[in-house]
C-alpha cells in the first residue's frame, strides 16, 4: 500500500511540476512537435534550419493570436506548413455527418482535422498522380452519404479518389484518364472544345452517387461515383464555353446552373441533358454561383463586378451590391443553411455578410489576414458552413485557413 501511495506521491509531484514551471515545459514540448511534423518531409541537411524557422512561425502565429483573441476570424495553421504567398489555401470541405472532420487543401499539400480545425495531419494524395506532377488541388467534394470517400482534383483535370478518410488515395478513374491523356480521344469526340482547367467538382444533393465536375470546356457528370462521365454539352454553343462556375438546386438536383467568364449564365432542367441561355445577367467573369436551399427561384451570381440576384429562377436579374467595397470581385459565395436569408461573400476585400438575402452587405473579417498582408493578394476563395451550427465558416485564402465561430461577427 506504502508502495502505491508512493508511487501517486511522485505522479503527483510530477504533475505539479509540468504544470507549474510547468506550462512553459508543456508548450514547449507541444511547439517542438509541431515543429516537427512540420518539417517530417524535409531532408536531413535542412531539417535543423527547418526547425528552427518551424519554431519562429509557431512563436509568432500564438503571439498573434493572444493580440487577436476578440478578433472573429481564427487562423487555423496548427500542423500546417506555412501556406505558400502564391497559393495560400485553394479549398476546405466539411464532412456533412460528422462536421468535426475538415479538409484543406494548401498547395502542393492535403490536410485533414478531426477536431474542427485546431489540428492537422497531411494526407499522402500525391501518390495517384502521375509522376512529376503538382500536386496542386483546386476542388474537393465529399459523399454525402458515405464521408469516408472523398474527391480531389487538381487545377488541370486529374481527378483522384479516397474510400478510407483520406489515408489512401487512387486515380478516380484510370480508364478515362487514359482517354482524356490521348488527344486522338479528344479531337475525334470533341472537336475544338478541349477542356483544359477544372472549375467545380461537387455532389448532387439527395440523388445518389451523381458527381458534377466542372472544366474550361463545359460540364461533365457521373453517376457512379466517378467511374464513367457524361459530356453536358446539348445547347451551348460549340467549342469551350470558358465555364467558370457551378452550382446545383439543393431541393431539385435535376436543376443546375452554370455560369461563364463572357456567356452569361446557362440553366438546365433535366441534370444537364439540355441547357438553355438565360442571357442575363450581363455580368462578364461569373466566378461562383449559388441557389437558396429553401426558395430555389432565388439565385446568386458573384464575379467581378459584385453580386447580381435573381428572384425567379433566373429569368430577370439585379445587381445586390449595397454595402459592397466598389470594384470588389467576388470569389465565393455560401448560404446558411439555417436561416437561408443569411449569405456569405468572398472578395478580393475579405468576407461581407448579408442577413436580408443580399439586400445588403456589411463586412465581416476582423482578423482574417495578416497585418503585413499584401492588398493585391486578399482573396477569399472558398467557403464552407458548418452544416449543424451555420455560425461555424472556414474561409479558403490566399493567407492560408481561417474560422471563425460567430458568424464572422466581431
């Protein structure tokens, strides 16, 4: 007994001690394993510099973040590499049935968080690409019904594909990859009309397997999972369309819309079988696109010149840049999916907010980047919302991932 109650004695005291002189230790352990898991890829002549430069960022970043603790927005870069200035984050997806879980890509890097963001590990994607290729993704899309598997594409049209959470990956379909990889394939089905960028990747709601991927060219859909794809082309005119935005009606997956860099916006009815033009608005470089969950005849349009709104399905629209930054391209567009009135804007200025369904718009970023950031370089690219607490929103930048769990309110 003697034996025990020792034993607990010197638990005790070394509790006390990691805890008492004690904080500092702990931190310090957590910030040198950080540093590591940062530097893991490294070569082992530059890993001592990798770490010490590891250390510096980790010093920093909690620096900052004491000096913006009542800030909204949250960097979240625990387990990050630094993002690149040119890259930054390029997209983040929420699992929709266990939300905690979040990925993000920061190129040429894949990330993956089971504690909503406060942590990441990296996922080893690159081994199904093809050799001595970037691994640079621009689109993540994750099953709705099965969260376990996940897509990801790179910005030129490979496609890759996880059953297992992320821990392994495989081409998504190597037969089509090998097709789309022999212009032979390309001149003799698709004259003209080579897609070369991908511009969307996203699942259908309540319809099964049904992937949509959007590229420079037009559209294409599976609906098996991603292992054969339909050229949407029935309508548009012929050669590339220059697609620069999708989006589906969440309460009618048979509704879709895409949008163009100089051709407007196309609608279709039929899941992409036929589209038709709907000639407004006239908005040249349509960026993103979105349609309320609750009222599918209200659709955003978000480009260069602002948000245009369409209270009919799209046959008539209206510029709804009240409150706006003038000359504000927008990137990104989410909607809440609670109180559906309640829109988010990415722009080259940060996040906007709108309670009154794009009425009007007031700022919402305090905290979002940097202090010693770049004007020319604040873009907001990517949106996602907590599917169960909408005041929960991960914002894709070029300054890397940030959160914020008020609705990015101050």
């Amino acid at each position: 007994m003697f034996r025990c109650v020792g034993k607990m004695f010197m638990i005790g005291a070394l509790a006390i001690v990691m805890g008492g002189c004690g904080g500092q230790f702990v931190d310090a352990t957590k910030a040198e394993k950080e540093a590591r898991n940062a530097c893991t890829f490294r070569s082992q002549a530059s890993m001592k510099q990798c770490l010490e430069d590891e250390k510096l960022k980790i010093a920093a970043r909690k620096q900052r973040e004491q000096s913006q603790a009542h800030d909204s927005w949250k960097q979240m870069s625990v387990g990050m590499h630094a993002p690149d200035p040119a890259g930054g984050a390029t997209a983040v997806a929420i699992d929709p049935l266990h939300p905690n879980i979040v990925y993000a890509a920061l190129p040429p890097r894949l990330y993956k968080s089971i504690d909503a963001g406060e942590s990441w590990s990296m996922l080893n994607h690159s081994t199904a690409l093809p050799p001595n290729t970037r691994a640079d993704l621009a689109f993540l899309a994750i099953d709705p019904v099965a969260p376990d598997t996940i897509y990801a594409t790179t910005r030129y049209m490979q496609m890759i594909k996880s059953i297992d959470g992320g821990i392994t990956w495989l081409p998504a379909d190597t037969q089509a990859r090998a097709r789309w990889d022999n212009p032979e394939f390309w001149v003799l089905n698709f004259p003209n009309s080579l897609p070369q960028e991908t511009t969307g990747l996203l699942f259908t709601s309540l319809n099964l397997n049904t992937l949509l991927w959007g590229t420079s060219g037009y559209a294409m859909k599976s609906i098996d999972g991603g292992t054969t794809w339909k050229a949407l082309r029935k309508g548009l005119p012929p050669g590339s369309v220059r697609l620069s935005a999708l989006a589906t009606d969440p309460s009618n997956p048979a509704t879709l819309y895409l949008g163009t860099d100089a051709l407007g916006i196309w609608k279709s009815r039929d899941g992409g079988d036929h589209w038709e033009d709907l000639h407004r608005p006239m908005m040249p470089g349509i960026k993103a696109l979105a349609v309320n969950p609750t009222n599918s005849s209200t659709v955003y349009a978000a480009g260069l010149f602002g948000i245009s709104k369409s209270i009919d399905g799209g046959a008539t629209w209206n510029m709804s840049n009240r409150g706006l930054i003038k000359g504000n391209t927008v990137y990104s567009l989410a909607i809440d999916p609670v109180a559906s009135d309640t829109v988010y804007a990415g722009t080259f200025k940060g996040v906007f907010k709108s309670n009154d369904a794009g009425e009007n718009w007031t700022e919402a970023s305090t905290g979002l980047f940097p202090a010693e950031r770049r004007a020319d370089v604040n873009q907001v690219r990517m949106l996602a919302i907590h599917p169960a607490d909408p005041n929960t929103i991960y914002a894709a930048t070029t300054f890397g991932l940030y959160k914020t769990t008020r609705g990015g309110t101050p």
